[in-house]
C-alpha cells in the first residue's frame, strides 16, 4: 500500500533535481500562489498544501488503497492539478466500468492489477498534455483577450494503457 509522505515527496520533486527542493512543484499550484498574493510565508503555505489540501486529495484518490508508490504519487500530483477527475472518467470509459470520475474500489483494483509502468507512462503523458493546453489557452487569452476553456475537453488517448 502507498504512504502519504512518499507520494507527496515524489509528486513534487519531479521537476526538481533537488531532492530536498519539494516545494518547487508546489509553488507552480494555483493554491500556492493565491495565498502568496494574500501574504501568507512560504511556510504556512507549505503547511497548509503538504498537511491539509493534499492529505484531503489523497484521501479523496483513496491514496493508501493503491499498491504502486509511484503510481500514487503521479495521481496525487494530477489531483493536485484538478484533473483527475477527467483522467479518471477517461480511465473508467476505457476499462467499461461506470465513469463516476470518483476513485472508486472497481477502479483501484483495475490500477492495481495494470501495468505500472504503462499507466505512468500514460500519467506523464495527460500531465503534459493538460499542462500545454493551458499554456495555450492562456496565450490566446491574453493576444485575444478570449478565453477558450470548454467543458469536454480532448483527453490523450489511453490506448497506452492497453497490453
């Protein structure tokens, strides 16, 4: 079963080449820098991310259920980036279980019997695909001063996934 303080530690160290540098992922959250701008110290906020919001995405990915460390680490930093909800309903789509876009135990036991190095492969893979639609979403905001967000998105293929 996965630990909490290992997954956090891996979540946000992966840009990192510090491994004591754990709040460098942290700081590019939308958390992070809207209660930096409300003059909370980098420590608070670190309390607060490592402590209380990400020990409640964890709980709500249902972290300790989940058998690969890695694996849970890569869903606590997508949770943390407010996607997993839509990789999960991809997932659920893709395995022909109910897509509730919740962790729920039919999921757990799909990712625990899945290749891990497949499903992080394709957890890399959708991080960096959403994080590149909003680089280009907020690019075309501010030349056009439209934002181009829609519910519905394209979500990157899961055939990675498949065997």
């Amino acid at each position: 079963m996965a630990n909490y303080q290992k997954a956090f530690q891996y979540a946000f160290n992966l840009e990192s080449t510090d491994p004591n540098e754990t709040l460098f992922g942290l700081k590019s959250l939308a958390l992070w820098q809207t209660l930096s701008m409300h003059g909370f110290s980098h420590e608070e906020i670190s309390a607060l991310c490592e402590d209380l919001y990400m020990f409640e995405l964890w709980q709500v990915l249902k972290g300790a259920k989940i058998y690969d460390q890695k694996t849970a680490g890569l869903l606590l930093l997508v949770a943390s980036k407010g996607l997993l909800g839509e990789l999960l309903a991809e997932m659920q789509c893709y395995l022909g279980i109910k897509q509730s876009r919740e962790m729920c135990d039919t999921t757990i036991g799909h990712i625990n019997r899945m290749s891990a190095s497949k499903l992080q492969q394709w957890l890399f893979a959708s991080v960096a695909y959403f994080e590149l639609v909003r680089q280009k979403q907020a690019l075309i905001k501010v030349k056009t001063g439209i934002e181009h967000a829609e519910k519905g998105e394209i979500i990157p293929n899961i055939g990675i996934l498949s065997v």
